[in-house]
C-alpha cells in the first residue's frame, strides 16, 4: 500500500461509522514494505541499533485514551465496547495557534481504530508514581480500564485518569502517514494540569525512571 493508499485508509477510520446503521469495521493496517534498498542489499541502519542509539532521548509518557462507541448511529445506543486506551511515548505539543498536539501510533495498533472510529481523544500525561499503570496500557488485550479510576474528560467524554499530572482533550483533526506508523494530530479543546509541579514519569533506554529532584 502507497502513501496515499495509506493516507485514504486513515480516512476511512474517521469516516467509518458515521452512514445509516451499524458502522464499519475498522480494522488496523497491515506492515507497509518500506525497503530502500535491494533484496541484496545491506539495510542502511539496524533496527536494533536503531532503537538502542534513539533510546538515548529521555521521553515523558502518556496514556492515550478514548470513550466507548456507541453500535449504531443512534447516540442514544449502548457502546459496543469498552473505553480505548493504549500507552505512547511519542506525543507532543504541535501549533499554538490553533492549539494542536500530535501523537504517533502503530499501523498495526488494535486500540487505534477504536480511537479514530470515536474521533476524539485524551493525552494523560503520566506521572512518576504511575509505572505500573503505564505497563498495563502498554499490554495487548484485557480491561485495560479494571481497576482504574478515572471520570470523563469534559469536552470529549474521553477517560481522564486519576493522579496524572496533566489531560489534554482533543478532536482528531488530521492523520498522516510516517512508514510503519501514523501521526494523528488533535486539536485540543480543554486541558488542564491538576499536579503541574508533580513528578513526572520519564522512559530512558528501555526502562522507567524519575528525573533528579530540583
């Protein structure tokens, strides 16, 4: 599948859904073949040196969630699944004017189509204490919201989760293809940061940890 073949599949998630009766299914996009060079041909980077030498970059982390949607195109019908979420080093603020942010998914993520078939989200910035929280929307599978507390961020219903250190709402306002993954832009519509001066939870060469006290 080419870029635009891609770009129009990410349409369709936000598109899906929205006709008379039942939606669509959305359904996560396969592995893009992404070779630059021939099948004889050494790959000009290794992917595990890849990761190894960009794992140097300190990264904050965050819980990108959605609301449950509803099974037809009655708002009034009981959701179909579950709220959406999944855990994302790869975000950050994009435009000031207008307010918008961007995070990155995998092609192949299954909590993806669940998020653009809602078309809105929730960036919870996560803070230090929150480690055990991360790895659990981290996995594939399960409730991931068991257990969790969390009330429903104002503007877009979307989960906002207890003791994160700051939420930003967003409507979904672009996607673009960038190789294996998409980058979905948001326009932010409330925010807010009810632990600002709270620590923050930091992912550093393949492990958690905290930044020095100030």
């Amino acid at each position: 599948m080419g870029q635009a073949g891609t770009a129009e599949a990410a349409v369709r998630y936000l598109r899906s859904g929205q006709g008379p009766g039942l939606p669509q299914p959305v359904e996560p996009l396969p592995p893009p073949d992404l070779r630059c060079v021939g099948a004889d041909e050494r790959a000009p980077v290794d992917q595990t040196e890849f990761r190894r030498v960009l794992g140097n970059f300190a990264t904050g982390v965050t819980v990108v969630t959605a609301p449950a949607t509803p099974g037809t195109d009655d708002p009034a019908a009981p959701p179909t699944d579950a709220p959406a979420g999944f855990a994302c080093q790869s975000f950050s603020s994009l435009s000031l004017d207008p307010p918008l942010v961007a995070f990155m998914v995998g092609r192949t993520s299954t909590t993806w189509p669940r998020i653009a078939r809602a078309g809105v989200f929730c960036v919870n910035v996560l803070a230090a204490h929150q480690a055990d929280l991360c790895r659990a929307f981290a996995a594939r599978g399960g409730d991931k919201f068991a257990g969790v507390a969390y009330d429903a961020a104002p503007v877009s219903g979307s989960p906002r989760l207890a003791g994160a250190l700051a939420w930003v709402d967003c409507a979904i306002h672009a996607v673009h293809t960038g190789g294996d993954h998409l980058v979905v832009v948001g326009r932010v519509t409330a925010l807010g940061a009810p632990d600002p001066d709270g620590p923050p939870l930091v992912f550093h060469r393949g492990r958690f940890t905290q930044p020095p006290p100030r």
